[in-house]
C-alpha cells in the first residue's frame, strides 16, 4: 500500500474504481439477459424466463 496512513489520498476514488462501478451494473444485466434469453429458446415456454426476469430486475 502506497498511501500509508496518508488519509487524503486514501479517501480519495481514483478513476478506475468509479469505471468499474459504472460499467458492471449494465454488464451484469445484459449477461443475465443473454442466458434468460437462451433459456427461452431451448425451453419454448414462457413461465420460467419471465421468473427469471423477475429476478434480475429485483
């Protein structure tokens, strides 16, 4: 750790972690999307991607 005990510059957000924070959230939505949307295909039925979908959301 670099910034040991030097509290400015640990409190601080650098630049990538406020990326990361802004990109995963719509990454991880369309990956489940994707997979609910394979589990529609093979399954032909509609009860379980909607279930699934309801979870993503929440």
């Amino acid at each position: 750790m670099t910034d040991y005990a030097q509290r400015p510059q640990i409190l601080s957000l650098a630049l990538i972690t406020a990326i990361t924070v802004v990109f995963s959230g719509p990454i991880a939505f369309c990956t489940q999307a994707f997979f609910i949307f394979r589990l529609y295909t093979f399954s032909h039925k509609k009860v379980l991607p909607i279930f699934c979908s309801f979870l993503v959301i929440t």
